[in-house]
C-alpha cells in the first residue's frame, strides 16, 4: 500500500497507463486502475476526478511554466522568440517524464474520447498563453494567432521527439520554430485566392 499521497498518484498514473495499453481506455475501469495500484478506488477518486485525468495529470504545471516563462522573458522579443523560450522551458517537463509522456501520447492517439480531451486541454492552454502574450502588450489579434502557431510547433516538435529520440524535444522544438520562421520567410507563391 502506498505510504504517501504522491506515491498513490503515482502508482496510479502508472498502473493505468499499463491498463489502457494491455486493454484500452474504454475496456479500463476506475476499479481495476486501483487494484492494479494497490489502493481502493475511492482513493482514486481522491486523485482523479475521472479516468480520463489520469493522463492530464501535470496540465496545471505545464500552464504555469508557460505562462511564468512568457512573462518572465526579456523585453523586445517578438512573440514567437517569447514563445519559444517558454514552449523550451516546458519541453522540460514533458522530457523529464518520457517514460510518462511517451505512452501517453500513444495512448490519447488512438482513443477518441482522449483526443477530444486533449484537443480542450490545448485550447485552454493556447488561450492562457494568449493572455500571458497580452499582458506582455502583444495585440490580441496576434496574441492568440502566435499562441495557437506556437503550440502547434511544440505538438509537433513533441510527436517528432517521440518518433526520434535520438535528438533532444528541444532540439526537436528549436527545428519547429525554425521551421516556422523558414515559412514566414518564404516568398509568396501567387497572390490570389483559389
């Protein structure tokens, strides 16, 4: 039994990333993810309102280091250097936690129902990125284009990170803004609408 409550959350975290591989999201119950963990399931209702935020456990940290990053860059960076300062300073997170994160992403990519999470947790973390860009005196209009820019290249950065762990998520990320800045680069190739 789990001594501790950040041991049973871990345990729980763990024991229902091993349930949703072995037999799917939908076929795990809240029980069998507490038995699995050694712990009664009112315990894990203790942690987690649903099974679903098992997996969107570290969100709040994640939006935090976002947020504290954008404000706490220098002045008279452009918003997506801000950016990625601040998408760099969470990729720590997420590589701190591969063994976490890894299975994670698999397991959200092929269960619709986590997909759907996973698309609201972005936008609430796009939009608090947005704010902290405001804040900053960035307009609105591009506050939130740069956000929803800058947290596509971190999802995408973060897949590639885990289809090729031979490069860091950061040098991963580094390459996506890059990427991005080589777009914005470009030269236009006609100038009117399809």
């Amino acid at each position: 039994m789990p001594r501790s409550g950040a041991e049973a959350r871990r345990r729980l975290q763990q024991a229902a990333l091993e349930l949703y591989r072995e037999r799917g999201f939908d076929q795990t119950t809240t029980a069998e993810i507490a038995a699995r963990a050694g712990v009664n399931e009112r315990t894990f209702f203790r942690h987690f309102p649903d099974k679903r935020e098992v997996l969107f456990d570290g969100e709040a940290d994640l939006r935090a280091a976002l947020t504290q990053a954008v404000a706490e860059a220098p002045e008279g960076l452009q918003p997506l250097e801000t950016l990625l300062r601040a998408f760099r300073k969470a990729g720590r997170i997420l590589e701190e936690n591969r063994p976490f994160s890894e299975p994670r992403m698999a397991i959200i990519a092929v269960t619709p129902a986590l997909r759907e999470r996973d698309l609201a947790k972005a936008a609430s973390l796009t939009e608090a990125v947005a704010e902290a860009l405001r804040q900053r005196g960035v307009a609105e209009r591009l506050a939130g284009l740069a956000a929803q820019t800058g947290w596509a290249a971190f999802h995408h950065a973060a897949q590639a990170w885990i289809d090729d762990p031979a490069q860091s998520l950061d040098a991963h990320l580094r390459q996506a803004f890059d990427d991005l800045r080589a777009l914005s680069a470009a030269a236009p190739t006609g100038t009117g609408v399809a």
